[in-house]
C-alpha cells in the first residue's frame, strides 16, 4: 500500500458503483464520496473523470447524451477524461457510428479517452491519474491551499468554490461583475446575464450565497 504522503485523494459521485471504495483503497487512495454536479471522479481541481460502460456509452451516443454532458464539463474543468468500461460492443449503433464518436470526443471536445476491462482496470488508471495530478506536478492540488501570486488568482480560486463553477466560469463571472463582491450581491436574473452560466447554476450560486449555515447539517 502506497505511504500515506503518496496516498491520492479522489472524489467519487455518490451514484457511482460502490465497489470503486474497497478498489481504489486497496491501491493506496484516500477515497471520498460526494454528490457531484458534473462527472463521476475528480482527480484534482483541473481533471474530472467520465465512467460509462460500453452499453451506456452506445445508448449515450443514440441519444446525444454523451455530447451534453462533455460540453458542460469542457465549460468547468481544464482536462476531461472519458473512461469506456467493459469488453463488449452490445451492437446499438454502427461501427462507423462508434468511431465517429470516437474521434469526435478527441477531436471537437478535447477529452482524453481510455477503454479498460472492469472495475478493477478503471481503478488502477484512476489511482494513476490522481497520483501523477496530485504529486508528479506540485502545482496542482484540489486539496490544500493553492499558491497564489495575485489579488486575481485568489479571487479566481474564492468564486471557483462555489458549485458548478469551474475556472473558466469563474473568469467569466468576474469579468461581468468585476469583483466577489458584486458577485455575491448579483440577482439570479443578473447572473443568467454571463454567457454559459444557465438558470441551474444560477439558482445553485444564490442559494449557497443566501442559505443560512448550518453546522449540523448533514454532507
């Protein structure tokens, strides 16, 4: 087992398959599950991690699912990463179909792709990934304070906080408002003015900003 200073921290949304906690753990990570807005894994601030099994990713091509969802997790993190789970091509749509999804997925959304066998296979390339994010590049760390070197960057990483707010978005709401200020005073309407931002986030930003805290409440 890894030491506990080379022990990668990944994110797991909570609908995935349980079986990825006693794998992942097995390898050395420190496993953590969340309701996630976007993705199933997180990696570290800039990498999320799709998993689909082969059916679901043909049924995802069939009804255009699968183009959405890297849409809106190349609008919030720098490096999306698709991970095709399982052996077997259940035959839903064409080969040319599958390869056109193929190169669409590199080439029109810039994400990484990765096929592997199982579970087991997922997580070791998983484990692979949050480890080299996490410690082959000391710059990047979704689970300590960042450097920052500007008033910017700092408030770049304060609005990156809030839910479905990825670096890009959170560029392009201060841009519009300007500061975290007039951020956290704009309405849900003035929100949906910044372009991409959507009334889902909108009313998910205003209702972190206004809900009153609870320290009991339950994660």
């Amino acid at each position: 087992m890894a030491q506990e200073t080379d022990s990668p921290h990944i994110v797991i949304d909570k609908r995935e398959d349980s079986s990825f906690e006693k794998a992942l753990s097995s390898l050395g990570a420190k496993v953590e599950w969340k309701q996630l807005e976007l993705g199933d894994f997180l990696c570290s601030d800039k990498t999320v991690i799709e998993r689909k099994t082969r059916a679901d990713f043909e049924r995802s091509i069939i009804d255009r699912r699968l183009f959405n969802q890297l849409k809106s997790l190349k609008e919030n993190y720098q490096n999306v990463i698709l991970i095709v789970e399982g052996e077997e091509t259940y035959g839903s749509v064409s080969r040319n179909a599958l390869l056109g999804a193929y190169t669409s997925v590199v080439t029109d959304f810039g994400a990484g792709m990765f096929f592997t066998r199982n579970i087991q296979s997922t997580a070791e390339l998983l484990f692979a990934i949050a480890k080299h994010e996490q410690f082959g590049n000391k710059e990047i760390s979704m689970f300590a304070k960042r450097k920052t070197f500007t008033v910017a960057q700092t408030q770049e990483s304060v609005i990156e906080m809030l839910p479905m707010v990825g670096p890009k978005m959170a560029k392009k709401l201060l841009n519009h408002f300007g500061s975290i200020e007039a951020i956290a005073r704009a309405t849900e309407k003035e929100l949906l003015e910044v372009e991409g931002l959507g009334e889902k986030k909108a009313k998910v930003i205003r209702k972190i900003i206004e809900g009153e805290y609870s320290q009991n409440e339950q994660q």
